[in-house]
C-alpha cells in the first residue's frame, strides 16, 4: 500500500505495534499517524503551528521521533518534545540546545543524541539526568542490544571511525575502531 500525504522528505518512521499504525515525520514540518490496516492516515501534527514548539528561524522540519503506548519523542532542529498522542497535545519540551538526530524510550528514560558528542538520558518530565560523552562529535545512530541480558548494550556511531559500546548506559567501556 501507498501511505501519501507528506509534501517533503520523510526523516523518520516508528511503529505503534498496538494501535497497528506506523507514524511519520517529515521535512514538511508534520508528524502523521497512519494506520497500517487500510493505509489511511488518522492524525496529522504540524508540530510548527504549535507556539511552545515554533523556531521559524530553523525551518519545519522533522529530524527523529519515537513512540512508546500512547507517548511520542520528536526532535525538530533545536528542540525536542514529548507528545501524549491520545490528545495530540506537546506535554515536554527538553532543555536541548542541540539538534537531535536519534531518540529512543527505554525503560523510564528517552535516550537523545546528535550534534553534541554526548548521549542524553532524559526522563518524561523534562530534566536531562545526564550527559554521557562519546567519541563522535556528532551521533547518528543509537541502538540497543535487547536479546540478550546478560549481554545487553548500547552502541552509538557518528562521524568518527569508532563505535562506542556502553555496558551500563552511564559510561563508555569501550570502543571499536574502524581504519
């Protein structure tokens, strides 16, 4: 199935595997919510329109997001915000100068990252508990190792030829580099 609607680049996908829809941000300054049983969009947010989330002077576009249940992350150049999607209203905005490029919940925490060589854990109500350095000065890529316990990393990759490995998400145990 076709999903049309967006008037720009699409940045960033994330499923809402319950609700059985799929949500979209784009360079067109919307997030929408589609749902994947008849491809129909059911919601769309010009996040740009709301005065709490504005910064016309960096333009529309959306950079990341993630869902988790009824909550959305979305960065957009500068800034991030919490959305409860059940009202389609902005709850959170996080107090990050830089723009993010990767967001993620996990666990009680949304974990950012991008033009700052550290990772955010932030938690839903606002407060930035930390800032975990990294080898890359930008970050473009998070992710979890979640099929394993005993083994369960994170991993964050930018522009630098190393990858950092986190075995308890409040330090860098180490990392891999690449020639």
């Amino acid at each position: 199935m076709a999903l049309e609607g967006h008037k720009d680049y699409i940045h960033c996908l994330a499923l809402r595997e319950q609700q059985r829809e799929c949500v979209s941000g784009s360079e067109d300054g919307s997030v929408r919510l589609w749902d994947l049983r008849t491809g129909s969009q059911t919601h769309k947010i010009e996040v740009y329109k709301y005065e709490e989330c504005a910064r016309p002077q960096y333009g529309k576009w959306i950079s990341c997001l993630a869902t988790d249940s009824d909550w959305m992350v979305r960065g957009y150049a500068p800034m991030l915000s919490l959305w409860h999607l059940r009202s389609v209203t902005p709850t959170t905005i996080f107090p990050i100068q830089e723009s993010q490029q990767q967001v993620m919940f996990y666990q009680d925490m949304i974990l950012c990252a991008g033009q700052a060589p550290h990772i955010n854990h932030c938690q839903i109500n606002g407060e930035v508990r930390a800032r975990i350095p990294c080898s890359p000065c930008s970050i473009y890529s998070l992710s979890i190792n979640e099929t394993s316990q005993e083994n369960k990393v994170l991993t964050a990759a930018g522009s630098s030829s190393k990858i950092d490995v986190f075995t308890n998400f409040r330090y860098r145990a180490f990392s891999l580099t690449f020639t």
